[in-house]
C-alpha cells in the first residue's frame, strides 16, 4: 500500500458498527470540536443549525436529526432545521405545533432529556418515518428561557446508550448558547438600525434631519450627475416665525412646525424625494429628476396648503395665519462642482421671497433677475 493510499485509508470515516469502544469514544469527542467549530462561524443562526445536523448524521448512524425552534412564549414549535437520509411525513410546524403534542412537546414541557428505546411504546411519540425505532429529545435551554428542542432519530434501539446521549446533551449546550448569541446579534443589530433611524430623524417633527438631507444630497448629486439629469430643491421657511412663539408659546410653535411637515410630506411623488427639517423653522424638499417648473408646481402648492390650513397668527405682518415664504432652484449636477451650490441657490431664492412680501415662491432665476 502506497502512503496517498494508507493516508486516504486512515482519513476514511469507520463505521460505526466496526468501532470498538475506545474508537467510538475519539468519534464523539471529534463531533463535539466539529459542532464547536459550526456554533462559532456559521454566518447566521440557520446555517449554524444546519451544519450542526449535518454534522450529526454524517458522523453517527442517526438516519435523522433536527433542532425544532419554539416561540417566545415557548407554547409552540414554530421552526424545524434537519439533516438525514430518511424521508419525513410533513409536520404542521410552520403554522405553530404546541407543546401539548407530541414526545417533543413533552420534552419542552418537562425540561428534561427524553430518551425512547421503542417508540412503539411511547404514548406521545408522533410517528414520521416507519423505520424510526429510538429517539432522544433534549431540551435547547440558555439560563431560565426554553429556546427549542433537539431531536435524535434512529433506526436502531441500541445507538442511544448513556455516552451518546451525554454528547447529544452537550450539542443541546452548544445549540443553545448559538441560539443566545445569534439573537443577541439580531437585538443588537436591530438597535443599531433604531439607533441610525433616530440619528437621521429630527426629533420634532419625525422628518429627516439636517444630517440626513446632507447625506441624500451628496447621494442625488452624484446620482443626478451619473444619469444627466435635473436635480430641484424646494426651501421653505416659515414667516415671522419668533413673534409667533412670543405671542402664543413655544409649544404652539411647535405644534406648527409639526403640521408644516405634514403638510411638506403630502408633497412627496417618490421614493427618492426627501423631506427634511433644514434647521430652526426651515424645512427642505429635495426633488432628484425634477425642473425647475416642476419644483415651482410643488412649492407653491405647499405654500397654499400652508394658508389653508389656517393655524392661528395673530403677530404676523402677512396674514393671521402661519404662511411660508419659499426659495426653489434647480440644476444639472456635474461632479466638478459641489453639491451646496443648490442650497445657496435656493437660498437666495428664499431671501428674494422675504424681501417680496413673504407668503410666496420665488426661484433662483427671479433672484437672478431681481439682482440684475
């Protein structure tokens, strides 16, 4: 025999039946270091579960084994990943299977190991493939919360003697803590996503914050740019603002604030246009694909929804209601001039629409021609 060929020789797996006691002993302890190995680099908690049965039946005669997942409540099974070479009778897992049923649900009931010589005999065994003989069922426990339960299926009664049964135990340990970790990783994710959420959200008023728009606005630049298009950005600022709070209070103030971004959202066409809180009493409307006509459109139907909404102002020198003055420009972007320049655009324009009167709409080229 050649060295390649005693090499592949010796690697070979040894079935199980051929093993003597001292062998089978090395097989569970190197299944143990496999499952060790999938618990810590599976990407996700599915794959994870998956590699630890599939590790389960290619090492061990276990024709099937499975890790059945339960709800928060832990009252019933709603998951199952398996791995095996028998075909399984369907169970009507993904549409809640409780705990009250089944030799599994007893397990997760009691929170104890169940192991079943003969499933002929047992009174809750649910039967999924006739050549299933034995079964182990330990409970997937971390600390006091019940995650699921871990299924060993054989075609055999004499596999599952105390030494295997220890090592199934010490999988369940493994799955369990998996399981903690990778929903840890999910809360943790998901407060981060919360977090980034309130980060880019104005706290007033619910729009995006000025941070936000900065963003976007690089973003539809660049884009715009890409695709040759226009870009419009809408500036409205509401009229007298200070006199409104001193007359009737901050929180009056604020409550008109929040309905001046109710009623600046109503304007949004699509998914890429953006509403902002631009900063103090300015909100912004960013309009990727838009002209300047178009922009005009918008912002004077903002303007009039404003007025008619009729939010009480007995200080203001232009109406007594809130009213808005607004600033639109719009451009072709390149990528040799920065993004601000449609901001001061705008905001030239807004100044233009103060100096006019307030409660109107004026554009960059109204500026332009009012500075001309």
């Amino acid at each position: 025999m050649t060295d390649a060929i005693a090499e592949a020789a010796t690697d070979a797996p040894i079935p199980w039946e051929a093993q003597d006691a001292a062998a089978r002993r090395v097989t569970l302890t190197r299944l143990l270091g496999r499952i060790s190995r999938e618990a810590l680099q599976g990407d996700n908690l599915g794959s994870i579960l998956q590699g630890i049965c599939d590790c389960l039946v290619s090492e061990l005669p276990v024709p099937i084994a499975s890790v059945i997942l339960l709800d928060e409540s832990a009252t019933f099974f709603v998951e199952e990943v398996w791995a095996g070479e028998l075909v399984m009778e369907p169970q009507p897992i993904a549409t809640g299977w409780p705990v009250t049923r089944g030799a599994a649900g007893r397990c997760a009931r009691l929170g104890t190991a169940q192991r079943i010589v003969d499933v002929d005999s047992d009174p809750d065994y649910v039967a999924g493939n006739p050549e299933v003989r034995s079964e182990y069922l330990v409970p997937i426990r971390h600390r006091e919360r019940m995650h699921g339960v871990l299924n060993i299926e054989c075609t055999r009664a004499d596999f599952l003697d105390a030494e295997a049964c220890a090592i199934f135990d010490a999988v369940a340990d493994l799955v369990a803590g998996a399981i903690h970790f990778a929903r840890m990783a999910g809360e943790l994710a998901l407060a981060n996503r919360k977090l980034e959420r309130l980060s880019m959200s104005d706290g007033l008023t619910g729009i995006a914050n000025r941070r936000s728009f900065d963003q976007r606005l690089r973003e539809e630049w660049t884009r715009m740019a890409a695709e040759g298009r226009s870009l419009a950005l809408v500036l409205a600022d509401a009229d007298a603002f200070k006199p409104l709070n001193d007359a009737l209070g901050h929180l009056h103030g604020d409550e008109c604030l929040r309905e001046l971004a109710r009623i600046c959202e109503r304007f949004v066409e699509s998914d890429h246009d953006l509403v902002a809180r631009f900063g103090g009493e300015e909100l912004v409307l960013l309009l990727p694909g838009r002209g300047l006509e178009a922009a005009r459109a918008i912002g004077e139907g903002m303007r009039a929804a404003v007025e008619a909404a009729a939010m009480a102002h007995p200080a203001s020198p232009v109406a007594p209601v809130v009213t808005i003055s607004i600033g639109i420009a719009a451009m072709q972007p390149t990528l040799s001039r920065p993004p601000e320049i449609l901001i001061a655009a705008a905001d030239r324009a807004l100044y233009t629409a103060k100096q006019g009167g307030r409660n109107r709409v004026c554009s960059n080229e109204d500026a332009q021609t009012r500075g001309s």
